[in-house]
C-alpha cells in the first residue's frame, strides 16, 4: 500500500487555488473542496480544472438534498469532461441543522437517500433513461407530464466516494461506493470504521481494498507536542457541542464508538451550558493527537506509519503555516516524510 497525500485549500480567493497548483507541482495527489453553509463545494473545482493538470479534484462534500440527483450527475459529467477524468463526487447527507435550518430540506432517510442518489447518478452516467422508483426519489413524477429522459453526454465513469460515520452508511459505502472520506478518524480506533465498510464490501462481493480510504487531518510542525495537541482538541469543543442538534451529532456518537463516550458527554453539556472555555479544556488531549499530525519529523512519522498500518489509502491534510511559502515548505516536509514511510514499508528487491 503507498500512502498518498491530499490537501484541502485555505482558502478559495485566487491566492489560495494557486496554492493548490502549487502542491500539485510538489506531488499532492488529491485536492478536497468542502462545502458547509459558506461556498458550494463545486465552483472552485472548475476553476481548479483549468489550471491544474494533474492532481484529483474531489468535493469533500457536496451535500445530499441541496441538489437533486439528476443535477448532481449533471455536474459530475461537466466537471469529469473539463478536468479530462480526474474528478471524484464525494457526497454526503450533513445534518439536521444544515440541511433542515439552511437548505430547508427534511433530514429523513440519510442513508436511504445517499443509494437512491448513488443509484440514480449511475443510471444518467451510464447513458440510460432515467426511470427511478425509490422510498425518496420518483422519476419522472407520477401523474405529470414528465418522461424518462437520457443524457447524450454520458459514458464517463464518475468516481463516488461517501462521507459516512454511522455504522449504517459506513456498510452503505463498503457496498456501493468507490471510496470513503472519513472524519473524526483515529488509527487506533479504525477498525470502529473500517469493520462496517468492510462488511457492506463482502455483503456486495467486494473487499476491502476495492474501496479507498481517505482521513481528514490537520499538521502542524512543532517540538511543543502537548501544547499544539491540547490547542487542537479545544477546537473540537464546536463539533461536539454545535455541529448537531440536542439529538443527532454523529462525530459525538463516532467518538463514542472509539472509547471517548464518557468525555465527550462532558464537553457537551459545558458547551450547552454556555461555558464554551471550560469545554474546551475538557477535551481530551488524545483527540487532537490522534485525529492530526502533529510534532517534529519522528512524530509525524510516526503517526504516518499508524495511518498506513490501519489501511488508509490518502490523507486529506491540512497544512498549517502564515504565508504560502510557508505552508508549501510544510507541505513538502510532509510529502518527504510520506515518501520515507512509504519506502520503509516495500521490500526490497530481491
């Protein structure tokens, strides 16, 4: 397995897609736009297509219900054609919140609607009229004057990758999907993720390895190893305590599943009590060291060497620094230390 390294951009002015051009030159592999309640997750891709040539272009995500499926391989198509085949449609269902309070979509059946969109954007893609009779999704309309209609610009294959973190979507991307861009991921804990995806994989004849695992992480270069990670879990106190309703927060829950339960109930209720520092704190340091890359050279090795020995295939990293010369300077000193462990794990020739 050769780890591989992707880089999300810091930003999407012009200055921060140069940026993205420039770690392709280095030897980034991917680039993964994200898509929240700020910028779409697409626009930034079509401009990256034109002045790159080389590096893959993912949506880390688009979400699932602010567009339908018939629009969503609408896009991929275009986006496929203009970047000459180096686009991934990573898609995913968000929140309650998200969804319901800015798209104003009902959040029901997430995993029910991620394989009826998955299935239906296969059906434009290869070239079939789209006739679709799903528990969400009906195409055409009954009683309307709708008809099935075929794309004259399919054929291209479009890579599907599937953020998931519950059990049930996690089987639905070993199932169906070509890869998985995974979050709150630490390696030692995979197998809280890795167990599922492989389940679905074998459930639908397929293993593990047919499926790429990509991992969100942030680096950050420093010999102050505690500070920096103590820094980094305070900034998980939003995601546990915001990014979901009182209900439904499935970081908190994937946290949970690896062992951080008890914790991470704390940090929630000081969060929902309005003292947002004493959450903060309350974080557990292991969480900001096992989900980032953080320390000098042989700690981030280190942590490299556990990405791959727990079967991730690309890190999507985002790369700390204050200036573009020095973000590339730490961009580089990643993919050095990559390329080391990478080495390390080929036997030699014989």
């Amino acid at each position: 397995m050769t780890l591989r390294i992707g880089i999300t951009p810091p930003g999407l002015d012009r200055a921060a897609l140069e940026y993205v051009r420039d770690a392709e030159r280095l030897g980034v592999d991917s680039v993964w736009v994200p898509e929240a309640w700020m910028y779409d997750a697409v626009t930034p891709l079509g401009y990256l297509a034109a002045i790159t040539e080389k590096i893959r272009l993912g949506t880390g995500i688009v979400q699932l219900g602010a567009r339908s499926p018939a629009m969503l391989a609408m896009t991929a198509l275009a986006l496929q054609k203009m970047s000459d085949g180096r686009f991934i449609l990573g898609v995913g269902t968000s929140g309650p919140q998200v969804m319901e309070g800015w798209h104003g979509v009902r959040f029901d059946r997430p995993v029910t609607r991620t394989r009826e969109t998955i299935e239906i954007i296969r059906q434009v893609g290869a070239g079939e009229r789209l006739s679709y009779d799903g528990a969400v999704h009906t195409l055409p309309l009954p009683d309307s004057q709708g008809r099935a209609i075929r794309s004259p610009v399919a054929g291209p294959d479009i890579p599907i990758y599937i953020a998931s973190i519950g059990p049930a979507n996690l089987r639905l991307t070993g199932e169906l999907a070509q890869g998985w861009i995974g979050t709150a991921f630490m390696p030692e804990s995979a197998d809280a993720f890795t167990d599922p995806i492989k389940e679905g994989a074998e459930a639908a004849g397929r293993s593990l390895d047919d499926i790429e695992l990509t991992v969100a992480a942030s680096v950050e270069f420093t010999d102050d190893i505690d500070e920096a990670g103590r820094r980094h879990a305070s900034g998980y106190a939003f995601t546990i305590g915001a990014m979901g309703s009182s209900s439904t927060n499935f970081y908190n829950k994937a946290y949970a599943r690896q062992g951080l339960g008890e914790q991470i109930d704390e940090v929630k209720r000081l969060w929902e009590s309005g003292d947002r520092e004493a959450a903060g704190q309350a974080v557990p340091i292991e969480l900001g060291l096992r989900t980032n890359l953080i320390g000098d050279d042989a700690a981030i090795t280190d942590r490299l060497r556990r990405y791959a020995a727990a079967g991730v295939d690309t890190i999507r990293a985002n790369i700390g620094g204050e200036t573009h010369t020095e973000r590339l300077d730490n961009l580089a000193r990643l993919l050095d230390l990559t390329a080391a462990v990478n080495d390390s794990a080929t036997p030699p020739d014989s």
